[in-house]
C-alpha cells in the first residue's frame, strides 16, 4: 500500500510526522480523505477530528482533535497547521467538563463584543472536544 508523508503541527509542538495510507480531514467544505498521489490543494480547516489510517483504509488507527487550522496538500505529503491538536484519548473529559462551565461563566460576564465572541469560540471549541471525546 502506497504511503503518503503526513505531519501535524500545533503551536506548541510537532504531533505527528510519518507514513500513512489514509487521512481524513474536517475541511471547511466538507470532510475530505487524502491519499498518495492527491491533487495539490490547500483547505481551511474546522474544528473536528482528522482520522489517521496507518496500514490500511479499514482501521483507523488515531483519532486527533484539532481546534481548525489548514491543509496543505501535495502529491506526496500533507501537512496540517493546527490552531490545538490533542489525540482524542488524552482527552480528560472532566477537565474539559470544568473548562466550559469557566467559559461559559465568563461568556455571561463579559461585556464587550469581542470579549463574547471570543468565550463563544471557546465554547464552541471545548462543546466539540467533548463531542469528540464521547
């Protein structure tokens, strides 16, 4: 099975730079797969999970949050740039639990707009890590 170099990049740290068969990513357009020999593109990325497929295209051997980002894919490699990454099973649901109930505090205290907009992202963000993690 034909391989494609895949790496994963957060603010903090490179998370994942290897070989696999399959990913799929949470585009802004719509979920899409990438394989070795993929058409060139470059995708704005949502909130959701990319699935990593190592050895096959029937198993998904990791599952990875990330909090959007972008694509850049090739021929040969894709590389992801994300906003956070964190594999779904570190993923400590109580601590996300007491993250949104702190954000949605604040969302209700806050006063200007962009103070709102920005606990409402963050809401947004820890509603889909729980999802994620369920």
């Amino acid at each position: 099975m034909t391989h494609i170099q895949f790496e994963l990049v957060s603010p903090e740290k490179k998370i994942m730079s290897e070989g696999v068969t399959m990913a799929v990513i949470p585009g802004t357009e719509g979920d899409f797969g990438v394989l070795a020999g993929h058409t060139p593109l470059i995708a704005t990325i949502k909130t959701g999970v990319v699935e990593i497929y190592r050895d096959n295209m029937n198993v998904c051997s990791d599952r990875i949050f990330i909090a959007g980002g972008f694509a850049d894919v090739s021929n040969e490699n894709c590389t992801i740039l994300a906003e956070q990454a964190i594999n779904v099973n570190d993923i400590d649901a109580g601590d996300v639990a007491k993250q949104l109930a702190d954000a949605e505090e604040n969302l209700s205290m806050a006063e200007g707009g962009a103070d709102k907009r920005r606990f409402q992202k963050r809401i947004d963000v820890l509603t889909a890590m729980q999802t994620a993690a369920a």
